[in-house]
C-alpha cells in the first residue's frame, strides 16, 4: 500500500494578520527577534507582522515549506 503524496491540492486558509490574536502577532514577533515586541501595542505588532511576512520568500508550487 502505497501512502505516498497523490496530486490533490491543499488549500490552507488564513485570515488576514489584523484579525490574528495577539498571542499569535506576538509569538511571530518573538520568532522573528523583534525588539521591544511586549510593549508594542496591537497596531504596531500587525505592522511589524506584515513585514515579516513580505520579506519571506514565496514558496513555489510543489515546494514543502
């Protein structure tokens, strides 16, 4: 029995980073060594979140992340 990878694609739906908990925007903020992220407050954390996600590089089709 083979339990390899078929051809199907996998859609993973993500909200938009302003509607992300604060946990989350801060644990991204602590992943990526962002100063001063715990007295940062909820705008300047998706701000800081959204370059961090731009700055990453693309993943192309038939990549593994």
């Amino acid at each position: 029995m083979d339990i390899g990878m078929n051809d199907q694609t996998v859609i993973v739906s993500i909200p938009p980073v302003e509607e992300w908990p604060l946990k989350q925007l801060k644990s991204v903020c602590r992943h990526n060594k962002i100063k001063g992220y715990t007295k940062m407050d909820r705008e300047q954390l998706v701000q800081h979140v959204k370059e961090i996600i731009k700055s990453m590089t693309p993943v192309k089709e038939g990549e593994w992340i």
